[in-house]
C-alpha cells in the first residue's frame, strides 16, 4: 500500500526544499507535521501542505486511518524549470538570474519503520 502525492512549480529553490525533507524523510506523519510546525524555514509551508495532501488521499482511500498509522517511505524535491533574468554587473555586462522551482513527491506507507 503506497500512498502518493505530488506538488509541482514550487517557488522554493531545490537544495532548500531538501534541507526541510531530509528532517522528516523516514519518520511518522504526526512527527513530522510537529516538526514542520515548529520549524522556521519558508519551505517547510509547501512540505506540510504536500503531506496534509497525501494524508487526504490516504483517507479518501482508507476511510479510517491515522497520521500515526502512516511513515513518510520517500520524499523528494527535484529542481523545475528556471526563470530566467538579468541585472546589470560591472563594466556594462549582464548577470544572469536564475530563479528556481521545486516538484516536491511523497510517498506514504502504512507500518512502523
């Protein structure tokens, strides 16, 4: 039984998002949604929304079951494409901003890990 849910164009940079994953990547829902909580990062908003989103799905599938049932198996958080802009540097040339976005992916199971 493997529950999923996915979050695409996110305005967080990758290597951001994954700071924030790595703290709940193996852990019990309800541990993790406390974690996110009391965390201080602007990723950690998007990741709590992605696993009250797989929580959801978990209970449209299985009518009676409980954040402490469920473990985050697999989370992941791979770049999505840039905007790009630019701003002036020295000499007259041009610096090149990029602007990054995240797919985030979970993947719940039911079990003790």
């Amino acid at each position: 039984m493997a529950i999923t849910a996915k979050a695409q164009y996110i305005k967080v940079a990758p290597l951001k998002a994954r700071q924030v994953i790595n703290l709940v990547r193996g852990k019990k829902l309800d541990q993790a949604f406390a974690i996110l909580a009391n965390l201080q990062k602007r990723s950690s908003s998007p990741v709590r929304k992605l696993l009250e989103s797989a929580l959801s799905n978990a209970r449209q599938q299985f009518r009676e079951i409980t954040p402490d049932q469920l473990v985050i198996a697999d989370i992941q958080a791979n770049g999505g494409p840039m905007a790009k802009r630019f701003r002036a540097g020295s000499m007259g040339r041009s610096m090149p901003i990029l602007k990054r976005t995240t797919h985030l992916e979970v993947v719940l199971e039911q079990g003790w890990r």
